[in-house]
C-alpha cells in the first residue's frame, strides 16, 4: 500500500511492510548517465556510471577520431614520429611534418670532396690533397673559414697545429645546442633543452614549464562540481562535470505520510497522523484516504451491519439468519433445545411398546414399556430334533416330545433318525434356510450346501459377516450417506460429515454421531437358541463339533428393512439396528480419511 514502492497495490486491503520491494524499480534517473535507466521509478543517485573522461562515451571510444588512431582529437599530441630523425619524439602521435633528418659529410667549401648535399660536417670525410697543387693567391684571403681572412696572401684553413680555424658548431637556431658563433654545421640535437610535461591548459596537471607534450595530461582529478552550492561542491574541482547535486529538504521517513522520495535532507516535516486509519474496507469505519493501518477499525458483529441491523432475517422472527440455531423447539420432545431458535423437524418422541426382548411381539423400536407383551403366540418346541418341533417358535413352552431310544417318534414311523417328525424315507435333502439363495422350502434335512450371498472381502466396507458366497459387488460406497434425509448425496451432506471429522468412539462427542454409531447389539448367549448341531460357519450359533445341521441355525444381525444397517441375511433381531448414518463407514472407531474417500464414492446417489 505504500504509493511509491515498485510492487504499490491500491487494491490491497492493509499494509505488509514486509511485502514492499524498493529495489526492482530503482536506479538511475540521470539520462546523461551511462546507465540511465528509463524504466526506474526510485534515484539512486550513487548507482550512476559516467564516461571516464570527456573525451570518451560510455563505451570509452573517442568522440573525436579523425584519424582513427584510437587517440582521441583532444589529446593528439603533435611532432616527430620517425626515429631515424635527431628531433624524434618518442610522445607524438600524429606526425607534424617536423622531422629533422640529417646526413653527415664534408661540409667545407675549400675541401676537395665537398659535398653541397650533407648536412652536417663530419670530421674526417674531407679530403684536402688537391689544396698543394693550387696556385698561391697573393692577394687578401676573402673566405671567412680561413685563418687568414681579410689579410694578404693565399687563404689558409689549418693552424699551425693542423687544426682548422673555422668555428665548428650547431648551426640551427630551433637546436638545444646551437651556437650562433659557429661557421660550419658539425650536427645538432633537439633533446637535452626540452622540458616535458602536460601543455594542455584543460587539463587538471596542466604545466606552465613544460614545452613538450608527453602523453601525461589527465582530466579526471580535477572534474566535479564547481558550484559552491551544489551538496556535492568539490573546492579541488577546477573543471565542472555538469552532474552537480542539490539538497532537496523534506519528509525522509518512509513510513510517513508525506514522506518525499526525492528528498536529500530530513526537515523534520514529517506527519504520521493524515494517512493513518483503517484500511479494511469491511470495517465500519473504513478510511478511503488512510494508507496505513492504525488498529482502529471496528466491525459489525456477526450478521448485522454497522448499523445494528440484520443482514439476513428470512423468518423475520427478530433473530438474524448468521444467529439463528438450529434444533428442536418443542418442550415435549426427548430431545428438547432451549437454545433452537428455527426447529428443523428433528424432535423425537419415546415410543411405547413390548420392550422385553424374550416376548413375541418385541418391539426393538420402543422406548417405554406399555404392557402389550405377548407370550403365548410364538411359544412352541423349539428343540430342532424334537418329534414336534416347531420351527416358527421363539419360545419353548415345554410342549416337546422326543423319539425314543431308538430314535423313534410316537407317530409310528420305522425310522426318524434325526426325531423331526418327518420320518427318514419322507426326508428331502437340501437347504433349508430361508436366507439362502439357495433355499429349497421343499428340503426336510439340511445338507449344508446352503449360499448366503453377501461380500465376503472384509477390506470393503460392504463386508457381510454372515455371507458364505461372494455377490461380486463388494463395494466401499456406504450404504448411505445421505444425512439430510433429502434422498440425494450432496454438499450439504458433505459439511454434516465434516462437522464429524475426527471424532472417535466409544464417546463420539455429537449425539446423532453417538445415535448412530454407539448401537451395542446382544450377544448369542443373551439369546435363548440352541448352541449345538450348527454346522454353518458364518452362523451366531455355529458348533465346529457337530456333524450334520440340525435346521437350528440362527443368523444375529438387523432385521429392520427401514434401518440403514439391515441386513437381509439376518434371521434373529439383535438389537443392533440404528435410524441414524454412522460417518464411521468402514467401522474401524474413528472418522477419518478413508470414511472421507468412501464419502466421496457416495457423491451424486440418489435414494428411493
């Protein structure tokens, strides 16, 4: 949120220090800099790079080049260039056309080899054997070379030590060692009488006494700001290098609300007060003009507006929608909330019937004894291998009668080896068991070879304890998921499992979670059948000692067809069904993720 970061964000809803990012739009600003950088929004005035001197760009080529020597204009230093001549500079760079190259020879007019064309005398090249056989000049001697000169009598050039008269020196006036006496050139040098040094007076080691440019001239110790005004002011700066800098007075804190980004000198103005405020825009008191957060927002408390006012009243019973609570608002109901505002038709109510479990008309469903108990109706022989055993009792009335020692019943059959009544040459093998697919109602003796079908494969949820023959569509889809009761797997299915997540037993902690998974079912040994002749595995009462299947089988489990958890292979209620979904589908005590995978395969179905 702060205006002159490089990341700066209007739409941001408060300030992240931490989140600001001042580098990636900061540089330098100077076009005139090497690396000026267009796209900087932020000066950093010490990132600027310049041209070393000013003679050369960026790239430290010359501006000025005529030549193409690589030696700027600017700093060309004339003279000689050849080192075969005496006035040769080892410092020119361009040639000025002054080179001085001399020849030596025989330089004396009166010598007899001389030579018009050298330059310089060298002794020892003149040959003076024609000067015997000229004629004698009695009158004066005219040549000023002679020793003689203006007297009579023929000129003579060599003393009487054989050396010559004539003055020998440097003749050239521009030469360190000429002399103005000498009559005859005997050679000049150029060197000894310079003084070298920097002779350009623009440069910053500029010397008054040289008088030859040697190459040392620089221009970059002297170059800064000149204007005593400037922040930068260099008082050594004899040359300005045009990049003077100003002190700009203002708000250096960045955390100001006026704070100056080109600001040099802090002049103590800063405000930390016009754009501090609330910046949440949800907030009652929401300041379009704060940059910066102050702790000050204030918010409307849950579902109403800054005002005091409901967002949402659908019932308009006063009690706003985000407030209102769910749940049972009739005092007579079991499962009464003082605390429901909106009753959501999940009141329940005990249920008066026969609670006695042993009795014929048990009503698992009932909540309250009523008195209604029936012994009578479903008392008979419940003994399988009695002469007249009833096998549509539940509850021995101590009517059964047994074969004799011979294993005859008292109905005159020769032979009733099992003492069902039904005599051993009317006996029709097969299943006898209802539950089985396999079910013969014709079939007398049980032969074992009954099919419970179910899934067998106990890593699915679908698992059925009971069955002995795989149905092939063993499955972890539960067999509902559909806790709002609508008849459609969907989101709002989805958030009830969610509010169960996590949750474990045996104290599930939510009561329809509690209702739903915490059903304790009775055991074999509560119930009043028959321990032994049971030769099915999968049966409540299976007996791994008998040899043949007596029909005395029971099968415990949910019998309830309107019970999530029926059963269909069950043929003895054991209490165990429940009218509320267990989240816990694969049973294993707790809700968890694969209860949320199983969840998930539910998603979309549709229930009658």
């Amino acid at each position: 949120m702060t205006p002159y970061a490089c990341n700066y964000d209007p739409t941001a809803d408060y300030l992240d220090p931490t989140a600001c990012d001042f580098s990636t739009c900061s540089g330098c600003t100077d076009e005139d800099a090497c690396n000026y950088d267009a796209s900087a929004t932020l000066n950093v005035p010490s990132s600027c790079d310049y041209p070393a001197n000013m003679f050369v760009d960026c790239n430290g080529d010359c501006n000025n080049d005529l030549d193409s020597d690589g030696v700027c204009d600017e700093l060309e230093i004339p003279g000689c260039t050849d080192p075969a001549a005496s006035n040769y500079s080892p410092f020119a760079t361009d040639d000025n056309g002054s080179c001085i190259v001399e020849t030596g020879g025989c330089t004396l007019p009166f010598a007899c080899n001389f030579d018009p064309e050298a330059d310089y005398y060298l002794p020892g090249t003149c040959d003076f054997s024609c000067l015997d056989g000229m004629p004698s000049n009695e009158n004066e001697c005219t040549s000023e070379l002679a020793c003689n000169y203006g007297e009579e009598g023929p000129c003579v050039y060599f003393d009487a030590e054989g050396q010559l008269c004539a003055t020998v020196g440097c003749t050239n006036e521009l030469a360190c060692n000429y002399d103005p006496e000498a009559q005859i050139n005997s050679g000049c040098e150029y060197a000894s009488c310079l003084v070298y040094g920097c002779t350009n007076v623009n440069a910053c080691n500029y010397d008054a006494e040289a008088t030859t440019e040697n190459g040392t001239c620089e221009y970059g110790t002297c170059v800064g700001c000149t204007d005593e005004g400037a922040s930068n002011f260099d008082p050594s700066a004899t040359m300005d290098n045009g990049q003077c800098q100003y002190d700009v007075y203002g708000c250096t804190t960045m955390m100001a609300c006026n704070y100056n980004p080109e600001a040099t000198v802090g002049d103590d103005s800063c405000d930390f007060d016009s754009c501090f405020g609330c910046v949440t825009p949800t907030a009652c008191n929401y300041d379009v003009d704060a940059i910066y957060p102050d702790g000050s927002c204030l918010f409307a408390p849950a579902g109403l507006d800054c005002n005091g006012n409901c967002l949402s009243d659908l019932d308009g019973d006063m009690v706003c929608d985000a407030n209102e609570v769910a749940g049972c608002t009739d005092a007579n109901a079991t499962n009464f909330d003082p605390a429901a505002t909106d009753d959501n038709g999940s009141c329940e109510y005990l249920t008066a019937g026969c609670t006695d479990q042993t009795a014929c008309n048990f009503d698992f469903t009932a909540q309250e004894e009523d008195g209604s108990c029936d012994y009578d109706t479903c008392s008979g022989c419940i003994v399988s291998w009695a002469c007249n055993y009833d096998a549509s009792a539940t509850l021995n009335d101590g009517s059964c009668v047994f074969p004799d020692v011979n294993g005859v019943c008292p109905n005159g059959c020769e032979s009733d080896l099992d003492g069902d009544g039904i005599c051993d040459v009317n006996e029709v093998a097969g299943c006898t068991y209802a539950n089985a697919v396999n079910y013969d109602a014709a079939a007398t003796d049980d032969d074992g070879t009954c099919n419970f079908v179910g899934c067998v494969l106990p890593d699915y949820s679908s698992y059925n304890e009971l069955a002995n023959t795989n149905s092939g569509d063993c499955t972890n889809a539960p067999g509902s998921a559909d806790f709002t009761g609508d008849g459609l797997v969907q989101l709002e299915d989805l958030l009830d499992f969610l509010v169960s997540f996590g949750t474990s037993g045996p104290d599930w902690g939510i009561d329809w979670v509690q209702n739903g998974c915490s059903v304790v079912p009775m055991g074999i040994a509560e119930m009043d059948v028959a321990t032994t002749g049971c030769t099915y595995p999968t049966a409540s009462n299976y007996d791994a000692s008998a040899d043949s299947d007596t029909g005395s089988c029971v099968w415990l489990g949910c019998t309830d067809q309107e019970a999530y958890n029926y059963n269909h292979l069950a043929t003895l209620d054991d209490s165990s069904c429940t009218y509320n979904i267990c989240p816990d589908f694969n049973g294993d005590g707790q809700v968890q993720t694969q209860d949320l995978l199983d969840f998930l395969i539910a998603w979309g179905a549709v229930y009658e």
